[in-house]
C-alpha cells in the first residue's frame, strides 16, 4: 500500500495562510494503515492546529473529517458541506486524495498534510519498507520475487554493484542490498540461471518516463 | 489576587492508578479535588489525540499514571507510552501548551500514599505553571 | 586488433600491462591535468580518466581524455550510468571517439549519495553491463541501442570493472563472466590489498575459463597514511584491508609511512603478476601521482612497451 508520513506541524502551519475555517479530512484507507493520515491521525492534527493557534492568538477554527477513500470521487463527495465551511483544506491522505480533493473543489485549495513516502509493505511494527516502484512492466518473474527496481539504489538490471557488502547497500547499510537477496532466493531456488543471463535495456516507457500514465478499460466505461 | 485553581485531569491505568485510588480511599487518604480521575482499561490506549482532547476541554495539566516497569497488566503497555512520551511533549511545546503540564507517575498497585503525593506534586506544579495558555483570560484567577 | 590502442597492443602481445588514474581537477584548470600527465607519462601504457569519481563533480571524463591525448599520452576514459540516460551515453561516446579517444571503462557509477551533490537526481538507465553491450554493438554491429545504425560506428577497446572483494563473494566471478558476455575486453579490479583471497578469485575465474576471454588488470593502490588506510577499510564499501596491512602502516616510522605505503603497493604487484590469468596491473595513485616513477621501477615494469607507428605495423 502507499506508506505516508505526516509534514512537521509548523510546515502545515504555514500552508494555512490567514485561512479562518480549517478542515483536516482524513483516509480511511492506506494512511490510516500507516497511521499517518487516518481518523485518528486526522483528529489529532486538528487539535494540534486548533491549539497552536489559540496559544498564538489567530482566529482559527478548525474541523476534522475522514472518507473511506479520497483517492475516489464519489467518496469525497460526502464531505460538500464541510468543504462549502472551510477557507482551506489540509488534506491527510497520500498526493492522490489531496489532488482528487483539488479537482473536486476546485474553488478551494487543499493542501498536503503528509507526505507521500512511497509504496511498500511493513516489515514489522513501526517499519515500512519500500517495495514497488510502479514502473509498470513487472519482471518479479525474473528476481525470485524481489524488485531491483524499487530497493537497488541504482535500479540495476544486472546486479549486484561492486557496493554490495556483508548483504547491505552500499548506499545505506541498514538496507538490504536487494540483488544479494536476489541471489540467495535464486540459489534456493534452484533458478541461478536467471540470473547468469544478461538481460536487455528496460523499455522505460511504461514507467513515470514515458509521461502521465493513464489505464482505459473498454469494458468497464459507461 | 485570588487562588488560582488548576483543572487536572488524570488518565489512569485501571489496575496500577485504580488500586491505590481505592487503597486510598479506603484508609482515608484524601487526594486533591483538582484531580479528575479517569481510567483506562490500558494507559497505552491515551495516545496524543486523548491528551489533546483534555486540554482542549480546559485541563491545565496531564498526569499519566501507569504501571511500574515490568508490572504491567497489559505486558508492555506501559513502554508503549514511555515510547511515546517524547513525541507527545515535543507536540505539546510546540502547539504552545508546554511539554511540563504532561506528566508520568509509574505507580505500584500498593502504594496509596506516593499515588495521593503524586497527584498533590503534581498538582502543586501545575499551579506554578498556571493556568493553561488555551484557558488564560477565560477564566479568574491567574 | 580491436580498436588498435596501445593498451590492447601491449595485452594481446603478451607484455605485462601497465595503467594508472588520473582524477580530472574540481575545476577548468587545464594545467592541472598537464602535471598530472607529466607525472605519469612514460610509466604506464595508458591512463584512466575518471568520471565524476565517487560522484564529486569534476572536469569531464572526455575533456580531461582529449587533455591527455594532447598531453602524449593514451587515455581510458571512464563512463558511468549514473548521470547520462542512453542518449547521453551514445551521444558522448560518439563524440569521444571522434575526438580520438578509444579506450572506454564501462561502470554503473558510485551512487550519489556519496558525493558533493546528494541532492541530485540520478538516471542509471542503463547498468555497466547493459553500458559494456552497447558499445559491443556499436563496434561489432555498428548500430546504437535502438538498432539503427551509425553513421561511423565507434570501434573502442572495451574495458570493465570488476570488485572481487564485493559480496556474495561466490558470484563474483560470474558477475564477471556477464561482463565478458555483454564485450568487456579487459578489465581492471578494485584495489587489492588482500591478496589470497584475490588470488582465490582469480582460481575461480580461471575454472570458467574467462583468463582466456579477457584480460584482467589487478587494481593496485599505495595507502599515504595509518588513516587512509583505515578510512578505505572501514569506510569504502567493497574494499578489502586486512589488518596485516593497518598493523604495517602503523608500525612504521611516521616519516616513512609513505614509503611503506609504496613497498607494500610494489609486493602487492610482484604478488598479483604470478597468479595466473593476471594480465598486468592498474595503478590507482590518486592525488598522489609522483609515487606512479617509484612503484614502476621498483616492481620492474619499466621501460613500458610501446606499440609499433601504424605506418611501421
């Protein structure tokens, strides 16, 4: 899912402008999974913003909400009426819902609450970790299940650099080096031979290179 | 001037801050009238939304009472909430409340009399403090 | 003859080889690369011109290849993918070729995070073995990545880098094996300072049988001081110091740790030109390209072949 973290509450402070009438609305899906930007997340921000400002003596009221998924229309549809209150909206959900939200209202700015860290899993209490980078041409087919794309800092087809050590990047040694994983899950695999092969230069196009992505599904169009 | 009497709101474990509430209760300890008891089944369930929530309703501090390391009913609820603690003060300093009207009572389940000098410590600090930024002007006696 | 340098003279003529580094200046100074090529010239066959080394932005890898040509000397120019995306890549190589340049060092490049410039954004569209291919086509099929071809097709001598030090250790000299696959003619290893365990790499390259496909130059490196030598072990990540080697650096004289340095680099090469499939060596005295006269002499490697003048082959 999409990991978030929320922005330094001064960072937001200053997005609100002279803004009177703040709505903090929240996602009920991934951040709240990450706990960045879920109910509770959003309700806190809301105090903290509310309170921040009465200690330094603005006029500002600010509301709180959350929709199920703000990446989706017709879900951020159910909040009109705070929309139609406020004077600025700090959204909590990842880039997606706060861009929805934009072109929904397009008469109000709603700006970012969190930051949109990446698309990954957790790999135990409190820690995400990367593991997808939307390139759109999957070939976990060829890594045993692991992405070089997302988690080998150079992205490289023909891993490992000559940075690997002890099983960490070069990079940053509280990361795996993800091709030394590769190599272990080939191995027990049996499939080394995936990765004895030299492998073509990776058409880009399907990744953020070749430009705004879009997907059409015919049968799914009204 | 007149005294000025503080609102504390006290959000309590239901087995380390009940016991020596009762125990107090019991043998006649009085505790202070400022104190507004309220108790959870866990402390780690009094996450920074909660705390805020107290001082937005008109609190002047915050105590957590919590159980003693190793003692918790829960396991580990109680590091839970050591864990978070900096982060909460951090938020408090910044939202211009103050991290020092946020404090911890590790308390044990025999201990009547340090829970009612906590309470009274700690109300006593608060009343150094004054009252809360968010209550100032609202109300007399600060 | 490949490409016809003077490097792959002095490879497929069988002599010892010899090449050395030269870091182009953070800066335009021209001058300061033609001191360097005076202190170089003459003791190695040709010189490798870094690519934004260890992504510290200097002088160009292309510019500082044609300073040295000028200078009398052959360059090796390095490229790495780190900062050019495949039109970057081709266009550049088109145009070091046509200024004359045609030893090329294929590498993905250090990541950035290691450099002067960590904010940037990096490309490492291609990786060095997709790089190491390319430039095979170019030579042997005379088209660029796309498959059209070119007008006048660069025909480089084609090197590799290789880290035998790197983990998994047991793949390395597979990862070496893809490099010969994607064209690698020669190739030049990280710095040895651990030299049985070189060698046991070097065993097992020979059991694939890639001693005969490519010639390898063992990297070599004289360390100036106790803290150089234990920044490289502790804080390049892929190098290799054993402590025997900390222990002799610090156990000499403070005044003649540099001379130290020198001797174990000239044991270090007279110990790597035995181990068999060991092609020569490349001598990586950065910032300290005065050493380049001594190491040379005393390990025995001068004078340095020279390849015959065209019109004389």
């Amino acid at each position: 899912m999409i990991r978030a973290t929320q922005k330094p509450l001064s960072e937001i402070s200053d997005l609100l402008g002279e803004a009177r009438r703040v709505l903090v609305l929240g996602c009920g899906t991934c951040v709240a999974v990450c706990f960045a930007g879920g109910e509770r997340e959003a309700r806190t921000l809301a105090g903290a913003l509310s309170m921040a400002g009465r200690t330094a003596g603005h006029d500002r009221e600010v509301r709180h909400n959350v929709v199920q998924r703000q990446c989706e229309p017709e879900f951020v549809r159910e909040v009109e009426d705070d929309v139609a209150w406020a004077d600025i909206i700090v959204s909590t959900a990842c880039g997606i819902g706060c861009q929805v939200m934009n072109e929904r209202y397009a008469d109000r700015l709603t700006v970012p609450g969190v930051n949109t860290d990446f698309l990954g899993a957790p790999i135990e209490h409190g820690v995400f970790d990367e593991r997808c980078q939307a390139c759109g041409d999957c070939i976990l087919d060829t890594t045993g299940g692991i992405c070089p794309i997302a988690r080998c800092a150079k992205s490289m087809l023909n891993g490992p650099c000559g940075g690997s050590q002890d099983g960490r990047c070069e990079v940053n040694n509280e990361i795996p080096c993800a091709w030394q994983l590769i190599y272990e899950r080939l191995l027990s695999l049996n499939r080394l031979d995936l990765m004895l092969r030299n492998v073509e230069p990776k058409d880009w196009r399907s990744s953020r290179d070749g430009g705004q992505r879009r997907i059409v599904r015919e049968d799914l169009r009204l | 001037m007149t005294q000025f009497t503080p609102s504390i709101t006290v959000y309590s474990c239901a087995y380390c801050g009940a016991v020596p509430r009762e125990m107090a209760a019991i043998e006649r300890i009085p505790y202070p009238p400022e104190a507004h008891i309220v108790e959870f089944p866990c402390i780690s369930r009094v996450q920074s939304d909660v705390i805020l929530a107290a001082f937005e309703a008109g609190a002047d501090g915050v105590l957590l009472v919590a159980c003693e390391e190793g003692n918790c009913h829960h396991q580990g609820g109680n590091r839970r909430t050591l864990q978070r603690l900096e982060a909460m003060h951090a938020l408090l300093a910044e939202i211009g409340i103050g991290a020092e009207r946020l404090g911890l009572w590790q308390g044990g389940l025999g201990q009547p009399t340090a829970f009612v000098e906590q309470l009274e410590g700690f109300v006593e600090s608060i009343k150094q403090l004054g009252a809360s930024p968010l209550n100032r002007g609202e109300r007399a006696g600060d | 003859m490949k490409a016809g340098t003077n490097l792959e003279y002095v490879l497929s003529s069988g002599h010892f080889a010899a090449t050395g580094e030269l870091g182009p200046p953070k800066g335009a100074d021209a001058e300061v690369v033609s001191k360097k090529i005076g202190l170089l010239r003459g003791f190695v066959d040709a010189v490798n011109l870094t690519d934004n080394q260890t992504a510290v932005v200097r002088m160009s890898s292309i510019a500082a290849a044609c300073l040295v040509l000028q200078g009398g000397l052959e360059p090796v120019m390095q490229m790495t993918c780190r900062d050019r995306n495949r039109l970057a890549i081709q266009a550049d190589l088109l145009g070091a070729y046509a200024l004359g340049i045609r030893n090329l060092l294929c590498l993905t490049g250090d990541h950035q995070t290691f450099g002067n410039h960590p904010q940037s954004k990096n490309v490492y569209d291609l990786d060095s073995i997709l790089l190491l291919a390319a430039v095979r086509d170019m030579r042997e099929r005379g088209v660029l990545i796309n498959g059209e071809k070119a007008e006048g097709a660069p025909q480089m001598f084609i090197g590799a880098a290789a880290n035998p030090f790197a983990d998994p250790f047991e793949f390395r000299p597979h990862r070496l094996a893809k490099k010969v696959a994607a064209g690698a003619d020669f190739v030049q290893t990280q710095m040895i300072y651990n030299v049985p365990k070189f060698r046991d790499y070097m065993q097992r390259v020979g059991d694939l049988g890639l001693a005969e496909k490519v010639y390898i130059l063992a990297g070599v490196g004289p360390i100036k001081s106790v803290g150089a030598a234990r920044y490289m072990a502790n804080n390049v990540p892929g190098m290799d110091v054993p402590d025997a080697i900390l222990r002799r650096m610090s156990k000499a004289p403070k005044d003649k740790r540099a001379e130290e340095g020198i001797s174990i680099c000239v044991e270090i090469i007279q110990q790597a030109r035995e181990i068999p499939g060991v092609a020569g060596v490349h001598i990586m005295a950065i910032e300290w390209e005065e050493a380049l006269e001594e190491i040379t002499s005393r390990a025995g490697l001068l004078p340095r072949p020279t390849a015959p003048k065209p019109e004389e082959a």
